[in-house]
C-alpha cells in the first residue's frame, strides 16, 4: 500500500513558492526550450527527492517520461536540480547513460 506521504512530495510548486521561483528561472527554462527545440514548454510536475545522511534509500534507473506515463518520450524532459551542497558521488547524486533517451 503507498504511503499518504509518498504523493505529498509531487507537484510542490503549486504551493511552495521558492520551489515555483526555481522551476520557472529563466537558467532552468531556457534549458528545457533548448533541451526539447521549442519555446512552448509546460511544467507538468515537481518533486523532491529526500535522502538523509547515510540512507540506503535508492531510486532505481528509469526514464521519467515512461515511469510518469508522458508521451511520447522524446516531447518530455526532466530538469534536476541540486539543493544541497556538496553533490557528487558520495552525496548520491543523479546519474544517467549518456544518450539513453534516445533508446526509449
């Protein structure tokens, strides 16, 4: 069964405005226009992604667009953004195969 709080974590934008200032900066915007060849993007959804200190906590490899039910893959992209310093391998941090959205 899932968890009341497991769904609280999405779409925060709507109701935490730093989260909206951060998600509509023109730096992360312009990434996605250029990331995706258009000017007519949307934010579809935000989420915060929380591991604490020594967590075993793990998020498996996925490609969002598909694991969220977007289509078709290749009009989505998901723009991550660090909150927290420092980032690197010892922190956890997001790791992808270069080039796997193009694969599906």
């Amino acid at each position: 069964k899932e968890s009341p709080n497991r769904r609280s974590r999405f779409k925060l934008h709507l109701i935490l405005p730093s989260l909206d200032s951060i998600a509509h900066h023109p730096v992360v915007v312009t990434a996605v226009q250029e990331a995706l060849q258009t000017k007519d993007v949307a934010l579809w959804s935000s989420d915060i992604n929380w591991k604490p200190p020594q967590s075993l906590g793990y998020f498996a490899p996925h490609q969002d667009a598909t694991y969220a039910g977007l289509s078709p893959p290749s009009k989505c992209v998901t723009a991550w953004v660090a909150l927290s310093d420092p980032v690197g391998i010892d922190q956890g941090c997001l790791a992808f195969y270069p080039r796997s959205h193009i694969f599906g």
